[in-house]
C-alpha cells in the first residue's frame, strides 16, 4: 500500500477511528511527521490536536536507525531497543549524552509549537497516538510509556504502516493498535509514501493553530494597548 502524502494517510486512518468520535479523546501526534495525520484525524473526530515531545535516538553514522528514544516530562524517560544496542556496542554513557541533546532539541519546539495554545489534559481520556509510521517501533513505545504516565482512561496507537516486528512489540504496550498495513519487508516508513516530504515547523505550528482554533482551545489574543 503506497500513501499519496501524509494527509491522505491521516483521511483514511480516520475512516478506521470512526467509532472513537462520540468518545472523549485527544489526539496526540508524534513530531513532526505525525502531525499532518493527526491534524486530519483530529479534524474528523472533532478533537483537539497536541504533540507528543519524543525524539529518537540514532545509531552512530545512522541517526535514521533508532536504538531508543527519550520522551518529555518530570522526569525524562528514555527507552532503548536492547538488541540493536548491543549491536552496535553502545553503552549507557553514549545513549544519555544522545538523549540530552534530544532533550535541546524537545525544549526548541515546545517554545515554538505550543505559543497560544491551551494545555490539554488527558487524564481520564483516550489518548489517539498518530505517526506516519513505525520502523523499530521505539520512538512510539516511549511515547506510550510518557502518555500512560499522564492519567489517560486508554491509549490508542494509530498508524498508517509498520513493520511487522514492531506491531507485535506494541500490541501488549497500549488498549489498541489501528494500523492499515504492515507489510513483511518493510524497509523504511518513506518506501511507503509518494510523497515524504520533510514536515517543516511552520507547518507544524500551521496545523495545530488550524485544528484547534475549530474547537477553541487557542489562547485569546491579548488586545493591543490603548495608545491614546
């Protein structure tokens, strides 16, 4: 199954997420990939639209291959993929030293995307995690870990393609797992779309003001002072 682009991914994971609407969720996108899937599933199930602060942590020479991934929080969570871990010889000191600069990185976008946005609350809710897919599957299980840490009813995975290993992985990790195919030879997410075009912030920042100014959970404008 090739993908058009991102947004025609997001449509018809949304037809698969139809019975979630009348529930009280929010959607939650991986960055930055997932949020224009998140924005159309958002916009189908009239709900609001937040990110989750993941980012993965990349082999030595190949930062696509991730070997963990470390969410925001309190308290940070890093989560490792063992056996590529081991494969490649890495210790505990490397993957921390990765995680801080991610953790650079995570602090940038928070400043950047969330201006004018009203914080979210999942607790009790069912939280919707959409990305445009899932290779090792570890960037997803450290958002799921960092979710669950925030009081939701249920948490749903949502992605339009994964590799086989990794679906298995995950089915044990959340409440349910929607995802429209998972081929046997995978490859990399990209293989699967016709159009990858790299998300860029101001399209993040674009989508999230647009998906959420539809149900006001966008910060009033402060007036402008009287210059009388």
């Amino acid at each position: 199954m090739i993908f058009e682009n991102r947004h025609e991914a997001g449509r018809q994971l949304s037809e698969r997420l139809r019975h979630l609407r009348d529930k009280d969720t929010v959607v939650l996108a991986l960055l930055r990939g997932g949020v224009p899937l998140g924005y159309e599933v958002a916009m189908a199930l009239n709900a609001p639209l937040h990110v989750v602060f993941v980012r993965k942590i990349g082999a030595p020479g190949n930062h696509e291959l991730a070997i963990g991934a470390i969410v925001d929080g309190k308290s940070p969570k890093i989560v490792v993929n063992e056996g590529i871990a081991r494969r490649f010889g890495l210790s505990r000191k490397y993957i921390e030293a990765e995680a801080d600069k991610e953790l650079k990185e995570i602090e940038r976008r928070r400043k950047l995307y969330l201006k004018g946005l009203k914080r979210t609350s999942v607790k009790g809710k069912t939280a919707i995690i959409v990305d445009d897919g899932i290779a090792t599957g570890s960037t997803m299980q450290a958002a799921v870990k960092g979710v669950r840490r925030w009081g939701t009813a249920s948490i749903v995975i949502a992605v339009p393609v994964s590799s086989v290993d990794a679906l298995e992985q995950l089915q044990g990790e959340c409440d349910e797992v929607v995802c429209l195919s998972a081929p046997e030879m995978f490859g990399a997410v990209g293989y699967f779309y016709a159009d990858f075009t790299q998300v860029e912030d101001d399209e993040v920042v674009e989508l999230l003001q647009k998906a959420n100014r539809r149900i006001g959970t966008i910060s009033p404008a402060k007036p402008a002072p009287n210059r009388r």
